[in-house]
C-alpha cells in the first residue's frame, strides 16, 4: 500500500460503495478483501474517519457471515471510532448491525442498547 495514494472523498467512497454491493451480493470474499485493502489504505494515509467506517462495514460483513461475537466487537469499535470523529451519519445503519448481533449471542439487554441511544440523540 503507498503512501501517496490519493485518497480523495470520491475514491474512499467509490471503494466503500464497491464494499456494499460485494455484500449485498453475496460475495462476501470479494467484499472482505475490499475491506482489508481499505483498512491498509486508512492506516497508511492517517485516515482515521475512513478507517472507522470500514471497520462498521468489516462487522457488519462479519455478522452476515456468522460470526455475531467478532461482529459485535468490531462494530462497537468501529462505532466508538466513528463518534470521536464527531460524525453521526450512518449511526442509525450500524447500530442495527450492533443489536443484531448481540441478539444472535443472547445479548438481549446489549442488543436494546442502539435503540434507546438512538432514541437519546433526537
């Protein structure tokens, strides 16, 4: 990964638009690989809102692929990471992503949780 990719809005976007239609498509390789080379891209480049980002859509990938414990994880850390950023867009999206899986590993009380923090931000 070079650090002088040019890393501008339209193309973090464009890779993270590629991200959702591998997902929404059932390619969940192609949408995983995506993933990773965008999480190296965020790191090299300092990116931390873009890196926050990829890594809700790494946890919510992770939750349609069976794994709601990992899933769970990631996307609170890619939440925390977002909030920092000071960005609320998308939180409604990831926090469904987040009840979901806790709900598929019995945490029911956790899986409540997004929705009375939504509920908390209007």
């Amino acid at each position: 990964v070079s650090r002088t990719w040019p890393g501008t809005r339209m193309d973090w976007q464009a890779r993270l638009a590629l991200v959702q239609l591998h997902m929404v498509r059932g390619e969940w390789n192609a949408s995983a690989a995506l993933i990773e080379e965008i999480l190296a891209l965020a790191e090299v480049t300092g990116a931390s809102a873009w890196r926050a980002f990829a890594t809700m859509h790494k946890g919510s990938l992770l939750a349609l692929g069976g794994a709601p414990a990992e899933a769970a994880r990631t996307i609170a850390a890619g939440l925390a990471a977002w909030q920092s950023t000071g960005s609320t867009l998308w939180m409604p999206c990831y926090l469904s992503s987040l009840a979901h899986a806790c709900a598929q590993i019995g945490r029911v009380v956790a899986a409540c949780q997004p929705a009375e923090d939504i509920e908390h931000r209007r």
